[in-house]
C-alpha cells in the first residue's frame, strides 16, 4: 500500500511544482485555462472567466486537506509563475496505483517542461509516497501527449475503443503505465553503457532492454515479424532446417519449431537466452546454444536449408567481423539453401528519433554532413552499405526489403486500428515494402540471398 504524504513541494531544474492558491488565477487563466488548443482533449472545456478558474482553484485547495490528493502546478522559475499544472488522480490503495494528467500553456510546449514535471511527480509518488504503479492515458488524436509518457520510460500497455470521453466525445483511448521496478532501471537505456568490445557490449545492453516482447508487443511492432515470417515462408520445404543466429528470445525459432521445423538457434546474451528459456516448454524441441556469430563451429558445413541472421549485424562494428560472419552463415548454409540478413536502417533513425527527441536535427548523434548515426549502441546501414557487404561477401540478394516500414513513426496510429484496418495496413505494407523508393523509408532492413 503507498503512504499518502498529499501534494508537496517538488522542484526541478527549470520548474517548482507546488500547491496552488486562489490567488493564482488570473495567471491560470491567462497561460492555460482559457486556451481552446490546450483543453481540446481534456475533460473541461476553456474557461471563460477567471471566476471559474478560481471556483476550481479553490476545490483545489479544499482538496489539500486529504494526504490522498495529488495536484500541483508548474511554476515556471524564470517567470515567477504557474504556467501548467499536473495531477495525480484516482489513488488506489489496493492497487498501490494512481493516474497522472498535465496539461501546459502553448506557449512553453515542446520544450521538454511537460516531461520535466512528469519525471518529478513520479519521482515523488514512487520515492516518497510508495506507489507501485503509475498509469496515464491520451486520447488517440493527441500523440505528443503519448510522447511525454514514452519520454518518462512509461509502458504502451495498448489502445482501448470508444472507452473514454473528453470535451471531443466518445474517443479512443491508448494507456500507458510504469512500475517501480521498471523506472528503477535507467530511463536511457545508453547510461552507462561503455563500448569496449562488441560482446560485452550487447551483453551489457541486453540485461537493460526487454527483448522478449519486442516484437510481439504491439500491432505495430509485430509488422516487422509478419513480414520477415512471410519471407521466410516462401522458401520452406517440408522437413527443412533452419538456424537463427542471434536468435534474441527465440520469436522466430519459435514460431517454426511450432510448426514443425528442425531449428537451431544461437545466442550470445546471456539476458536473451534466459528470456528465451522461459518460454519453451517441453514440446519445443530447438537446439539452443549460446554462442557468437563470428564462429559457427559447433555447425557441420552445408547444414541448414535456411540460415537467418537477424541480430549480428546490428553489433558488428568492423567490417571485417561482418565479413566472418557472412562467410561463416555461407559455409554452415546448403549450397542451395537460403540466407536471410536483418540491418536497422541509418536514415530512418534520424527520423523515428526526431519524433521522440525534438532537438535531435540540432543536437542529435549522426554526422551534420553526412547525416551518418554513430554506431552506438547498434550499428547503422544505409541500403547502399547493406548492398555493398553482402556484394562484397558474395551473397546474390533476392529480396531487399523493408521489413517494418514506417511503423514505428506511425506506432501510436496502428495500434489504435481495428482488426480490419490493421489487416488492410499489412496489405498495403507488403505492397509496397519492396518497391525501391520505400526502402530508405524503414527502421529495420531484411535482405534475402543465396550463397
């Protein structure tokens, strides 16, 4: 159960979010109360008179008699003066669970303040008060506030239909939540993280992300799977082998063992092979190693029908490595077999970031000229870098492939499809995930080739 300590002074580097009086409302009014585009998606409309601001001003201040309730305002520290306010609502002491919502004055939008405030009341709900979970949901038509969540490690638990209501009506509603588990762990999963090897470092970097959902977790997520699996498919024959290589938590050694495939999967994350344990069960007969990509040696030659790499080359930095790693998935590969290779994209990072990072064209990690990403803490390809590696590794492509497309830009909008929409948006991504002008425009790329 948390222990209600009510709505108490937090102070951040730009903000002091403090307990509200009736005498703060003429500036409530003036920065946020009466702006239409600021309550557009919230529960009351505008005001229209400081008289009403201040009737709720004071059942704010009524409220503060109780330990339970939760509701500050922003105070800007260089103005001298509130200029949004966020709440925690609907404390559960059952649950140990409590809702927040904020809004803030157009003005000061887009200048990470929202997200500022949030980080300080879960810091404080969690820390002083003892919640274990903290939830907060928007309206499916205001994405930026589902950014602020993102941004303050919050959990998209999912979009739910016509369950909600706001100035706007009946709306769809995406819900978001953290534990206090979860935002113990660093917010950036990169701090901390040092580069002194490529093994070390995705062992280090995969004891922080949760891999075994990440490609199932959302309709959105799962276009990557969908499409790779269709691929995939198309060069199965009954009775073939197959070998992941840099299996993460076993989706794809899964999903084809299921089907009655012989697999064998390799992993190096310790992390990821513990995840991937988890959900075998004793009718799944894979044979799961932990191993590295750059020596397939435990593999006899010309083993496998297919041979997928869909992990290795987001971590080797050297091109030679990536070379040893082509020629070892060749060697293990039957001559007429198939070889599939995953990349996340460089360009389309810059792009999926800047959605999440609003400064990130001035202050973002890639090359100003050359619009080229670091190479930290995965490794970046362009499509003319994906093509001239396995050109120069001598695999002959078949297939280059978008493989998720613009999905994780448009996330928020595809998990809120329904069934048939969603069906129509796969259609409509197979469509075009081939077509030349779309490549460029993906996080992750799947070439397909021969040896």
């Amino acid at each position: 159960m948390p222990t209600h300590r009510g709505t108490q002074t937090i102070e951040t580097p730009r903000l002091i979010l403090r307990r509200a009086t009736v005498d703060d409302a003429q500036a409530m009014f003036d920065n946020w109360a009466s702006d239409p585009q600021v309550t557009r998606y919230l529960m009351w409309p505008a005001h229209t008179s400081t008289d009403i601001t201040r009737q709720v001003l004071q059942s704010w201040v009524n409220g503060y008699q109780q330990d339970n309730f939760y509701q500050w305002l922003m105070v800007h520290k260089d103005l001298g003066q509130p200029i949004g306010s966020i709440s925690g609502m609907n404390p559960n002491d059952l649950l140990s669970c409590v809702e927040l919502a904020y809004c803030i004055g157009q003005p000061w939008w887009h200048q990470g303040l929202t997200t500022e405030a949030v980080e300080g009341v879960i810091r404080y709900l969690f820390e002083t008060c003892d919640f274990n979970r903290i939830t907060a949901k928007h309206d499916t038509r205001n994405p930026h506030s589902g950014g602020v969540m993102q941004k303050c490690g919050m959990t998209c638990e999912g979009t739910s239909r016509e369950s909600d209501y706001n100035i706007q009506g009946i709306c769809d509603t995406v819900h978001y939540a953290i534990l206090k588990r979860q935002w113990n762990r660093p917010k950036d999963f990169t701090e901390g993280l040092v580069y002194e090897n490529d093994t070390q470092l995705v062992q280090d970097l995969y004891r922080r992300l949760d891999e075994s959902r990440r490609l199932t977790r959302s309709q959105a997520a799962r276009v990557e799977f969908l499409t790779t699996v269709r691929y995939i498919e198309r060069y199965l024959t009954p009775g073939a082998k197959i070998l992941d290589i840099g299996a993460g938590a076993g989706e794809y050694s899964l999903y084809f063992a299921r089907k009655g495939y012989q697999v064998s999967a390799l992993e190096l994350s310790e992390a990821n092979l513990a995840a991937f344990r988890a959900k075998l069960t004793p009718e799944d007969n894979i044979d799961l190693a932990q191993g590295n990509a750059l020596d397939l040696s435990r593999y006899p030659d010309h083993s496998f029908d297919l041979v997928l790499l869909f992990g290795p080359l987001y971590h080797l930095h050297s091109q030679a490595d990536k070379l040893r790693c082509i020629q070892e998935a060749k060697r293990v590969c039957k001559p007429d077999g198939t070889l599939f290779f995953a990349f996340i994209a460089n360009d389309m990072v810059i792009l999926t970031m800047f959605h999440e990072e609003p400064d990130y064209f001035v202050h973002g990690a890639y090359d100003k000229e050359t619009f080229r990403c670091d190479d930290f803490p995965f490794v970046f390809h362009t499509v003319d870098a994906c093509r001239e590696l396995l050109r120069e590794g001598g695999v002959k492509v078949l297939h280059e492939v978008a493989s998720d497309g613009v999905s994780e830009l448009l996330q928020e909008k595809i998990n809120a499809m329904d069934p048939d929409s969603y069906a129509q948006y796969l259609r409509y991504h197979f469509y075009t995930c081939e077509k030349p002008e779309h490549l460029g425009a993906s996080n992750h790329l799947l070439f397909v080739g021969k040896a």
